[in-house]
C-alpha cells in the first residue's frame, strides 16, 4: 500500500489523550494516535463514534478540551483553520462550502489566486486550474461554470481540487467519494495514492469499507469517541472491521425483501413529465413498492424527484398520489401525501444552526399548534416519540442539528416525514454519508413503511443498494427512462448497460 515503506520517516501527527465535547455529549474520550508521515491513515467508525471530530480537530475547525496535538514532533494549539493551513494541514470536510457567486476556478484557488500588476491573472488562473483538474481526473469540470450552480457531486470535486492547490503536507478527507460516481472515485483513489507516494500524509475518513480496505495503510476504528484499536490495513476484512465497530456482528447488509405488490393500487402515477432535465417520463408506483431510480450522475434522477415533488417548475405532464392531482408547490405535494428526503441535507433538507425539535416538527407545526400558536410541550413531546422510532442518538432535542453527526442528521429527515403519514416517499441518496449501522437502520425503516402501505422511490448511486431495496429498477439517462428491469433482470450489469447506453431495454 501507498504510504508504508514512508513510516521510517517518523511521526507526521501525534494525538495525546485528546478530548472533546459539545454541550452534554462527549465526542471524543482520551483519545491517543499516531500517524506517521507519507502514509494513508484510515479513521472507520459509526455516526457519532467522533470521526469527523478527530478530523476537524487535526484540521483547527476545532481544539480540544484536553490533551495535546503534536505536529512533526511540536506540541501545537490550533485557534482556526488558518492555523493549521499554515503548516501545510488542509481539510476536505464532509459539509460543502462553496462560494456560490464565484466561478469553479475562483473557488479552487480562492485566497491564493494568481496575480499580476496587483490585479487576479484570469488566464494564468485559467491555466493553473486546468492542470490541475486534468491531474485529479476531473477535467470534464469547466473551470469558468459558476459553482453554486454545480450538482453536489460536481461541487464535491471543487472542494477537492481547493485542497490539492494548497500542496498540502497534510490531508484530512472526510468521505471526499460520498458524492462521486464510480469513474470520478477511481480517479480520486488515484490522486489520493499518488499523494501518498509523494511523501503526502492523507486521513481518510470513509464509511465505504471496501475503500479504506483499498487505499489503506493503517486502521484506525473509533466507538462511542473512544480507540477501539489501530491496526494494518492489511490484515483485516469489512466483517473485521464491522465487528470492531459496532461492538457485535452485522446481520445481512439488507433486510428480507416483501414480494413484489403486483395487485396493490397504485399510489403514484406520473404521466409524460418534463421539467429541467426531464424530458416525458412517466411512471407508476405502488404501494408497499421500492421502485428504484438508478443512473449516472447528471442523468436526471434527482431533478425527476423534483419535479414530481414539485420543488422544479413543470414544463409538461401530471402527477397524481392516490387519485389526488399534484400541482403547484411542495405544500401540494405534501398535502396529497408527497414527502421526499432530498440529496444534500445541508443545503436543501435542514435548518443546521435551529434546534433538532424545530428541524423536525418544521413541516407538520398543525399537529403541535393550537389557537394558532406551537404548543412547545407538544411539540417536544410529539417530536421525542418520532425521533425514537427512528433511533436518533446524541445531543438533546434543544441542540442545533448541526451539533448531530451526519448519519442521525439524515435520520432528522426521516423523523420530519413520518410525522406527515406520508403516503409516497422520495428517498433521493438516503445513505450518503452514513455508517453501515445506520445504514440498516434506514433500510430497515424503509422495509417497514412498505409494509405500512407506503410507496417508496429510492435513488441511489450505489447499485448494490437499489439491487439490495429495489423490487423494480428504472434506469435513467439523459433525461428520460431508458429501462424498466424486474426479476431476474435486475443486475448490476443489466444497470450499467443501460446506463451507459449499451442497452436500449424499453421502459
């Protein structure tokens, strides 16, 4: 692996029994690690195990409440970010934070743009911003695309290309790959191996197992903000590692599938929609169904969510929930029993700096009001009964969401549309940036809403999850439905067939 025959070179960070809390919760407890300089150092955990925390801390997001950090041998205390910049320590966090009035360019090289005469050099920052994406792999990404008109996916890669133009002596990547496609992941796997041969230290935090097994050259598996151990890379396997984490052995990634309900009435039908990136698809949906929605990045499965939702503006064609007409806005769609879980939760699900209470009370205030005014013991109360169907852990009700780990904020969504009793659920990434723990949570969630009656659309990018949910798979490209698989059919071949065009199976 990239990075072991550099470990003669020594200690890059030491972390001496750090600690760390938010309010009541304990992220991290007496936390002791060393990683050496030139390697690939993997931090695996559940939600909440104090990943990211560690990761940050590293990076001067955050400083520890006790203990010490030591860089390259010095005790240091970082205030800020910039701090640690100034040693060379670059984060890629796991929360987006682009500046969406500028280009990709001016984003990637913000604060150290190129300048002549005292003025930004446009074409030497246009030719410094193509290397280097041409370098990462992502040169298909315009240098001169606003950014916060970009996909998430597409903005993940800018936040990429920001770390590598630092040159950074240190990396801290927390689930860089979360929002990626398969080839943009292998070409980042590529950079990420090609940085630690450079003598680059690079802490990936990733929940994809079968990744940090690849990339690795040592483990280390945190529980409940405490070491479990730290171990070769090499010697271990996703049941091993699994087994560290979670304290126990995993069951089946995937809960038993219900068979198909091919006589159920149906509860959404779309009929010859166009909206934005959707062009005349119609599908049926229904109840007790996961009807997945598979495709590469840019085909046109979030925006088809969307507009069925209602959130993009619809050119042409009907929706219909259970005989109900959706039209107008998302408060019709919810009204007819419409909720959807949307793909990035920072930018369009919650409200991170309000209250976890508000965040999820926020579409049903009907339910806790009375005489026009939020009743705040019922709302609590209300909102403590959902959050514990779908097994939110840490921080209290009163907390910013912020203040959750990215797999419990995932589950805040979820809490926010069961108290709708919805009828259709649109379920866009559901996992991105989950542990496998809460990951058979949610699917498991997912399991017993159909067998409530509810019609469940999933969209993923990972094939393994649509095949493992699914009892039907549409595939999308360019806008439109290119395939309809069932049964048998359902493979990841039959998928990516489709999806590249290799199969032209009508849907």
């Amino acid at each position: 692996m990239a990075g072991l025959t550099d470990n003669l070179q020594g200690a890059h960070v030491e972390l001496r029994d750090i600690s760390k809390s938010f309010g009541g919760t304990r992220a991290l407890e007496g936390v002791s690690l060393t990683i050496n300089k030139g390697t690939i150092h993997a931090l695996v955990g559940e939600n909440g195990a104090g990943k990211s925390t560690l990761g940050k801390i590293i990076a001067g997001v955050h400083s520890p409440d006790e203990g010490q950090l030591v860089i390259n041998g010095e005790p240091v205390r970082f205030h800020s970010p910039r701090d640690a910049i100034a040693r060379k320590i670059i984060l890629i966090a796991q929360e987006l934070s682009i500046v969406s009035s500028l280009s990709v360019a001016e984003n990637v090289y913000l604060g150290i743009e190129p300048r002549r005469l005292g003025f930004q050099d446009r074409r030497q920052l246009r030719g410094k911003y193509a290397e280097l994406a041409r370098g990462a792999g992502f040169a298909d990404l315009p240098g001169d695309a606003n950014a916060g008109g970009l996909r998430t996916a597409d903005q993940q890669k800018v936040e990429i290309l920001r770390a590598l133009s630092r040159q950074p002596a240190l990396i801290v990547m927390d689930e860089p790959t979360a929002a990626l496609s398969r080839p943009e992941t292998e070409a980042l796997h590529a950079v990420i191996r090609q940085l630690a041969a450079g003598g680059t230290t690079v802490i990936l935090v990733s929940h994809y197992l079968g990744e940090v097994l690849e990339l690795a050259d040592q483990v280390t598996i945190l529980r409940d903000g405490h070491v479990v151990h730290t171990v070769p890379a090499s010697g271990q396997t996703e049941e091993t590692l699994l087994s560290a984490m979670l304290g126990r052995s995993l069951d089946a990634a995937f809960p038993p599938k219900r068979p198909a309900p091919a006589q159920a009435p149906v509860v959404l039908s779309v009929r010859g929609l166009s909206a934005p990136g959707v062009h005349n698809v119609s599908i049926q949906l229904r109840a007790g169904e996961i009807l997945g929605l598979a495709g590469l990045v840019g085909a046109g499965r979030s925006e088809l969510a969307r507009a069925i939702y209602r959130a993009n503006k619809v050119s042409s064609g009907s929706v219909a929930v259970a005989g109900g007409v959706v039209t107008g806005d998302p408060r019709s769609a919810m009204r007819a029993g419409v909720l959807m879980i949307p793909e990035s939760r920072k930018e369009q699900g919650l409200l991170l700096g309000r209250p976890v209470t508000e965040n999820v009370s926020l579409a049903s205030l009907a339910q806790v009001a009375a005489g026009g005014l939020v009743r705040t013991g019922r709302e609590r109360r209300t909102v403590r009964d959902v959050l514990a169907r779908v097994d939110v852990r840490g921080g209290s009700q009163a907390a910013p969401a912020s203040a959750l780990s990215g797999g419990n904020q995932q589950k805040l969504l979820f809490a926010r549309s069961l108290l709708r009793d919805p009828k259709v659920l649109i379920a866009d990434e559901p996992t991105r940036g989950v542990d496998v723990g809460a990951k058979r949570a949610i699917y498991q969630l997912l399991a017993e809403l159909t067998e409530a009656g509810v019609g469940v659309l999933v969209i993923s990018s990972d094939i393994e999850e649509v095949l493992g949910l699914a009892h039907r798979v549409l595939v999308m490209r360019g806008g439109q439905v290119v395939a309809e698989l069932a049964g048998d059919e359902m493979t990841e071949a039959a998928i990516l067939g489709a999806a590249f065009g290799a199969s032209e199976k009508g849907a």
